[in-house]
C-alpha cells in the first residue's frame, strides 16, 4: 500500500519532470513560497534522517507539496509520525497541501522528511541543498542546516 | 462564645499534622501513578558497550525505560532529546537516573550502532538489545507493543510500530511512574526530582 504510493509520488513526479524539460525550461520555483527554520536532526551510523522545516505560503491559492530529493540523499520521503493508543507509528504521505495565506510546519513529532542512505557522512554544522517539488511542476531548492542529535530548537 | 482550648481542638489539630505528613509522604506526582500496577525491572540483556547487563546492574539508581529503535529518526530522537533536557536542567542529581533504551529492531540495532546513537543524545542514556525472546517477554512484562511494518521500499527499510510510553523505576527497581511523549519536560523533572530525592 505504501509502497503503491511511492510509486505513485514517484511516477507523478517524473511526469511533472518530463512536462517540463518538455517545455523546454527549467522547473521555476513556485510563487509566493518561503521556508524558514529548515533543518535535519544528524544521526550516526549513517542512519535515516529527519528533515523539518516551515512552509509559509503568502499566496491566494493553496499550494501541494508532493515531494522532495537531494543529491546527498539517496531517498527523500514524506513522512508522518502519529501516536495510536500510546503507539507510535510512521506512515508515508503523498502530498501536504499549505493553504493560501498559511503555513505548514514540518515538525518533530508529526510532518518530516525522512532522509535514507546519505551519498557521503553528512556531520552537524553542514547545509544539506534539499528540492522541494510542488504540484503544479515548479520546484523550490532548500538549504537545509544539519544540527546535533540532541538539538531542540525552536523554530 | 469564648474560646477555649478543649481536648476536641487538640485532636483536630493533631490530625491536620498527620494528614499534612501524610501529604508530604505521598507527592502530588506529575506523570501516572503506577506504583503497585506493574511488576518490578527485570531484565538479562546486552548494554551497548557489549556487556551483560540485568536489572541489579542499575539498582539505586532511578531507571526511564523507553522501547525504540535506531531507524526512528522522528520520534525516538524526540523523546530522548526530551530526556536529555530534563536531565541536564537537574544537573548533579542526574547522575542517580539511567535511560534504558532498549531496541525493538535488534536485526539492525547491533551493539555499535545501538551505542553511536545512544551516546549522540546523552551520555546518561544507555542502549540495551538482547534476543528477540529477551526483549519480547521484557516488552511483555510492561505491556508494550512493537511489530516491524513491512518493507516500504526496495532498499527494504522498514519502519517498526512501537509503543511510545517512558517507564519510570526507583532506586529500587519499582516501577512507579509512566511518562508519555505528550509529558512536558517540566512534569517529567518535577517527579523525578522527587525520586531521587526519596
């Protein structure tokens, strides 16, 4: 089930890709779209990695995420953590909408992006450049600063 | 009507100071109550140093058990960020307390790994893994659930469903109090100042 909807994130992305290498152009970053407070909780051992960060949205109309990838990541998910009855449980997302004039906020404990499998070590103090594609094609390229395991910032 | 000190009085005020001694000797805990509904710690298992370790190794010191694992870098790290904030803002009286981690994944949480993760976090935190019986019946005897998801993708990484409460023991191994992710850190320091203090 999950993995139906990767493929279909995935699937819906390279569309989004071709139309616009189609056209001839590349992807242009989405109008009124700011990110504020991104970071990534470094972990060791080159484990799997959160990525958090503010989508704010200055626009008329809503805006859906659909996904994410770096070039220092070899996967880039969306994900949520939800607790059920005292469980915790991740699940994969395909697309988080930030309404007009709003913001999402990816955060501990709910909205992330789950970075697996780093290209290279990736160590606390580095900025990880993270693009975030939109649904109607244009893209949005983050720097996303890497922090200590134990970081608890507030943004 | 005069006043007048009757025996009636005496008693009055004699059971006010019972009860306010009674007070101070039940605190007004913060987190669950849950002296006397779970079982003692015990517990044979591997610490991430690669040593054995049971429940007598952290006797007299107050114990926070947490069921996780490494490939959980959301919540888990979460609650031991929370954990380390806690214990740092108590300062000296923090060397009397010990985080368990233990892993619910021990296929992949291997003894180095579990300890770089641990130690990222604090060093008051310590992982434990041992086999999928140990921690099967350790996980049984507080009622915690875990069970690995299948794979999401095909690298085969999995996600494991795991329950999120935070056991808290005395110094002698009761199990006293449950802490969950939703506790503030103020409520977690408040009662386990109280702790070890006792």
């Amino acid at each position: 089930m999950s993995f139906a909807l990767h493929k279909m994130l995935h699937a819906a992305a390279c569309a989004g890709l071709l139309a616009s290498t189609a056209a001839g152009a590349a992807p242009s970053a989405p109008a009124n779209i700011r990110v504020e407070h991104a970071w990534i909780r470094w972990l060791p051992a080159n484990l799997p990695a959160a990525g958090y960060a503010t989508i704010i949205n200055d626009g008329d109309g809503m805006q859906r995420l659909t996904g994410a990838s770096s070039a220092d990541y070899a996967s880039a998910m969306l994900h949520h953590s939800r607790l059920a009855q005292g469980d915790s449980t991740m699940e994969m997302v395909g697309h988080l909408d930030i309404p007009a004039h709003g913001s999402v906020k990816l955060a501990p404990g709910g909205y992330h992006l789950m970075l697996s499998h780093a290209a290279h070590p990736v160590k606390p103090g580095d900025k990880v450049p993270v693009t975030l594609r939109f649904a109607d094609g244009t893209t949005l390229q983050v720097n996303f600063s890497v922090l200590p395991a134990n970081a608890a910032p507030s943004g | 009507m005069p006043l007048r000190r009757s025996p009636i009085r005496w008693l009055f005020a004699t059971a006010a100071i019972v009860l306010l001694a009674a007070c101070a000797a039940h605190p007004q805990w913060q987190l669950d109550d849950v002296q006397g509904h779970l079982p003692d710690l015990k517990f044979s298992m591997t610490n991430d140093l690669g040593q054995p370790v049971t429940a007598a190794t952290y006797r007299g010191k107050v114990v926070l058990l947490y069921f996780g694992y490494t490939h959980c870098p959301d919540v888990c790290p979460l609650t031991l960020v929370h954990l380390h904030t806690v214990l740092q803002k108590m300062g000296k009286a923090a060397d009397d307390v010990r985080v368990l981690f233990v892993t619910v994944d021990p296929s992949r949480d291997t003894v180095p790994v579990l300890h770089q993760y641990v130690t990222a976090f604090d060093p008051r935190i310590a992982g434990l893994t041992g086999t999928q019986d140990a921690i099967a019946q350790l996980a049984k005897r507080y009622r915690a659930f875990y069970k690995p998801e299948t794979p999401k993708d095909k690298a085969g990484d999995y996600d494991v469903t795991h329950s999120s409460a935070i056991y808290v023991f005395d110094r002698d191994g009761h199990a006293r109090l449950l802490a969950t992710p939703g506790s503030s850190n103020d409520e977690i320091l408040h009662d386990l100042d109280i702790l070890v203090g006792q």
